[in-house]
C-alpha cells in the first residue's frame, strides 16, 4: 500500500480535514506534498511506517513535530534531525527481525507449552483429588439428584358422603 493517489488533486479536496491517523500502517512512499494544502489538520501521525523522501513544508506542516513521523527511516527534512540533500537508500528491513515482533521465538514457545501442560496437570490432579476423596461431598453438590415421586393429595379426603 502506497501513500500516493492516483490523482494529485485527491489530498487537496479533503479540506476540512482536521486530523490524520495513518501510523503503522505499512505505507510506503512520499508524504504527498498535497497535504500541505489541508489548512484545518491539526494533527498529523504517520509515524512507523515504509516511508521516504522529504517531508513537506510550510503552513500546517511547520507545526508537526518528530513523533508525527518516527519509524519512517527514509523520511527527511524538517523536523526530523536527517537532513535532506543526497538522499540514501533506506536501511533494508530485516523481515526476521520484523518477525520476532509478531511471532514468539522458540524459546517462548517453549514456556508457553510447559505453561499449558503444566496447567493441565494440575487440573487434572485436583480433579482427581476431589471425585476421589471427597466423593460423597463432590455427588451431593454436583451430582444428579434423584426426586422421590410425589403422591397426590385426594380430593375431596373430608367429605364422605
């Protein structure tokens, strides 16, 4: 997913715009120099992402400050401390590294099934325990109980006639 629009106009129309929430979404790209026109955004997060190139200047923009755009190691220009000129190549990401953010290492892996095993036999155990040694206690409290048939009163019992 890229941060570009087809049309370059697109960016320009959301003018009533007042904030834009766009971190940690895998773009990638230029900050579309559109956004400078948004004049009522007040707030601006695309911090985290795959983006590059310089940040747009001026208007709105000179108020944002480096939170707005963390995690972007292609991005330039102020207010970031990297400055733009002779631009680099962004740093090429380590999918393994990106990885380990999402999915445990074996390690992990390896105390969350000693956590469930373990969890699991004490379970059991207690279970155990409980149907064995208490099992008059564990029928009355959770056993079927049986109801005794209920007799019917007669009708009509004081009236002999």
């Amino acid at each position: 997913m890229t941060l570009m629009v087809e049309s370059h106009h697109a960016w320009g129309n959301l003018t009533n715009l007042e904030s834009l929430g766009l971190s940690q979404n895998k773009l990638a790209g230029e900050i579309p120099q559109q956004l400078v026109l948004l004049t009522f955004l007040e707030f601006l997060n695309v911090s985290n992402n795959h983006l590059t190139g310089p940040i747009p200047h001026g208007k709105q923009f000179n108020t944002f400050d480096n939170n707005s755009y963390k995690g972007n190691s292609g991005l330039c220009g102020d207010p970031l401390s990297r400055k733009c000129g002779k631009l680099e190549a962004p740093p090429p990401s380590n999918s393994e590294q990106d990885n380990d953010l999402v999915f445990p290492s074996k390690v992990d892996w390896i105390f969350i099934c000693t956590g469930y095993v373990s969890g699991i036999v004490v379970g059991v155990v207690i279970g155990h325990t409980i149907t064995t040694r208490f099992h008059e206690w564990f029928i009355e409290n959770f056993g079927r109980k049986q109801h005794k048939p209920r007799r019917e009163k007669r009708r009509g019992h004081g009236n002999r006639s």
